[in-house]
C-alpha cells in the first residue's frame, strides 16, 4: 500500500527511460474516488486556460501508470499494458492509500 501523499515528488519515467518530471499535483474525481491525473507541474494558476494548458501537456493519465514504488513507470504511448483491475471506491484523503499496481 502506498498514501497518496507519497507519490508527490516521485520521478516519473517511461518505459523506455524517458525522463517526464515529477509528480506536482494529483487530480482526483471526488465522486468517484478514483485517481484521474498527476501533473509534473504545479496547477496553481491564474486563468481557466493555464490550467487546460497544464492538464493537456503537463499531465498523464493515471490509467497509463504501470507501476509504482521508488519512482513511477508510465506507458509513453498512453496505451494501457497490464490488465486493467477493479478498483474498489475509497475516500481519497491526504493520508488514504493506494495498491501497488
């Protein structure tokens, strides 16, 4: 298991070893519970557009994470690899946990 506040800061790879940043912000559907997006910059911003922006360039999907521990292992391609598990609704707080994938 792994709080949701660990993955702030954590480097984000690709498959291939490309470098994509570090984990800034986490989108989270507040209905749902789940995980929609980390960022690898800040969405402290000052208009609608700048964080379009943000989200369009500066995001991945959560669904294209591959694994987590030490550092995070994205699919560059946005196709997801492993196969897609249930996920049971949680609350999402700043000390919730996630599963490893």
């Amino acid at each position: 298991m792994l709080r949701l506040s660990e993955l702030f800061g954590k480097d984000i790879f690709t498959q291939t070893g490309e470098y994509k940043g570090k984990v800034y912000d986490i989108v989270v559907n507040l209905e749902t519970g789940n995980l929609e997006t980390i960022t690898t910059a800040p969405l402290k911003v000052k208009t609608k557009q700048e964080a379009k922006k943000i989200i369009s360039e500066k995001s991945i999907p959560y669904k294209n994470i591959i694994a987590v521990r030490d550092i995070i292992i994205v699919n560059p391609k946005g196709k997801v690899n492993h196969k897609e598990t249930k996920t049971t609704k949680t609350n999402i707080s700043s000390g919730a946990l996630l599963k490893y994938r």
